[in-house]
C-alpha cells in the first residue's frame, strides 16, 4: 500500500499555522510545501490561502507550483482547496481585474454584489449552515451543519458534472465543491469546531 504523506502548500497566503494544527488534532503529521519540486512526494496536498485571487494566481504559476499541483492530481493525488484555495481550483476570478485559476473544476469566481447580499455586510464573516448531500467529503457530517467563513468573493453556480454544497448570504452560493479527487471548501474547516475537524478527516481517507 503507498505510504500516504500530507503536504500543506505554502505560497505566502494563507494561515498555515491553524491547518498544520488542525491536522495535528485529527492524528495526521503534515508537512508545509513551498517548492514546485517538492509537490509530486505527497499523496494529499492542502492549499489554504487568504488575500488576492490576482497575486495567489500570480505566485502559483510563477514559482511552477500551479503546474506542479496540476500535474499530482493527474497522477492521482488528492486536493483540498480551503477559502481562497477552492477559488484557485476554478477556471477564472475577477478579483483585480479577470486572473486565471488552476482550471481543475468549472467555475467562475465573482464578488458578492448588492443584490446578492442586500443590506448585508461584504465580506460574509462568521458561522453559517451548510446544505451537502452525503458524499465522501462530508460522511458522519449532518446537514445544515454550521461552518465559519470570511469571503467577499463567492462561486455561485458550478457544472452539472461537479457535486457541490451550498450556504446562503442574502442568495446561495457554492460552499463545497468535489470532482473525483479534486475537493474545496469555501469556509474554513481548521476554524470549525468538530464538524470541520470532521470534514478533514474524511479528506485524509479519501484515496484509501
């Protein structure tokens, strides 16, 4: 059986702290990544990320991590992107003008506009229910459980081929999505309490 080894990819923007921590909590040893030519040893990969779609896009593909990333999921490995980190896993974002993402799910990634949100604050900050089908991301997880996001941009619509969760912030938006060994979160599951703890456990088994 391959060894599994988990490997938390470090491009300068993201709380990597609170994910190796999470990933201590559930038993798993993780290992920070910040090198394009370290990407292919890990059998799990983690892309947290906090900050701008344009300059996340702009480090992943300038340091080769971004098709280095593209290149393990070819080969099978799994990924977890977490808030900004699932919008990189999409097509587009207009965050600062339109950037490319890594083009591993169908999406598009747009602000929250006021129509959306009405009179609601931007950014969505705080614990929300999340609606999720019993797929393997989300197994022993009750639905319309409540997980802490802070975005300003959301997915609001994915293909009809990509299994996704939704929560809502004056409208619906996307809060999970999953195609095959590809998965994101748009909250973030290391500030979720048990639920989150729970959800990155499943991820840890996914590929077993």
């Amino acid at each position: 059986m391959l060894a599994l080894r988990f490997g938390i990819v470090d491009i300068g923007m993201g709380n990597l702290h609170s994910v190796l921590s999470a990933m201590k909590q559930i038993g798993v040893e993780a290992t920070t990544v910040n090198s394009a030519d370290q990407i292919g040893a890990y059998t799990h990969l983690i892309l947290p990320g906090v900050g701008s779609f344009r300059e996340a896009s702009s480090r992943l593909e300038s340091t080769g991590i971004g098709e280095a990333i593209r290149g393990s999921v070819r080969e099978g490995a799994c990924l977890l992107g977490i808030c900004l980190g699932m919008q990189l896993l999409g097509t587009s974002s207009t965050e600062d003008g339109v950037s490319l993402g890594l083009g591993l799910i169908e999406f598009d990634v747009e602000r929250f506009s006021s129509s959306e949100v009405g009179r609601a604050p931007v950014p969505h900050v705080g614990f929300s229910p999340v609606s999720a089908s019993p797929v393997e991301l989300f197994e022993g997880i009750p639905d319309r459980s409540a997980f802490y996001f802070v975005h300003s941009y959301r997915v609001a619509e994915v293909t009809e081929s990509t299994w996704c969760a939704h929560a809502e912030y004056g409208s619906r938006f996307v809060a999970a999505v999953a195609l095959e060994r590809v998965v994101g979160t748009q909250f973030h599951p290391e500030k979720s309490q048990g639920q989150g703890l729970r959800l990155l456990q499943n991820f840890a088994l996914m590929g077993r």
